[in-house]
C-alpha cells in the first residue's frame, strides 16, 4: 500500500485528475517504489502555486506517459491562465478564465 493517503486513495479511486501543490508532487516521487503503483487510470495532474521543477515533469513522463501535466497560474480574481506541457522543454498556453482572454486569444 502506498505510504501517503493521497497516493492510497488515487490508487484505491481510480482517479483519473488530480490538483497538487508542486511539494506534493515532489513527496509523492520520492516515495521509493512509486513505480509499483498502478497509476494507469490518471490521465492529468494540475498543479499550482509554484512552477513545477523540470526534473519532476520528466521523472513523471518517464514512469507514467500517459499523464498530462497542467500548471495553473493567476489570481483568483483576475482569472486563470494554464500552461500545458506538450514536450519537455515546449509548452502550449490556454487562457482558462480572464477578463483579458479575447485580447490574448486574438493571435491564434
């Protein structure tokens, strides 16, 4: 059985998203047989409040690929904006939420 109950309960649920602080991220892939955990049915982490570290976004493509990584930046009272990682190193913005949104969305 997993050693946090946030990982337990994923593993338990089938849960296909979830929403972790970066810390929460990093505890959860230092856990040492993370690898034995069948994580198959998620399908995306959002993650917020800090940029996730770039060794943490590969170690997570590396043990489970089919996991796509969010990043959420913004106020809560200035809406949300999303950064989806798409390679390691390219990334694709999607304005979730924003007063701004049809100035930012003009260019596509």
């Amino acid at each position: 059985m997993p050693h946090t109950p946030g990982v337990a309960f994923a593993v338990a649920q089938q849960v296909d998203h979830v929403l972790l602080f970066p810390f929460m991220i990093y505890e959860m892939l230092a856990l040492p047989d993370l690898e034995s955990y069948d994580l198959s049915s998620l399908r995306r982490i959002m993650s917020g409040g800090d940029p996730l570290l770039p060794w943490a976004i590969e170690r997570i493509r590396d043990l489970y690929p089919q996991i796509d990584i969010t990043q959420v930046f913004g106020l809560t009272e200035g809406g949300a904006i999303s950064r989806r990682f798409v390679e390691p190193l390219r990334f694709a913005f999607n304005v979730i939420h924003s007063s701004l949104a049809p100035a930012l969305n003009e260019g596509k």
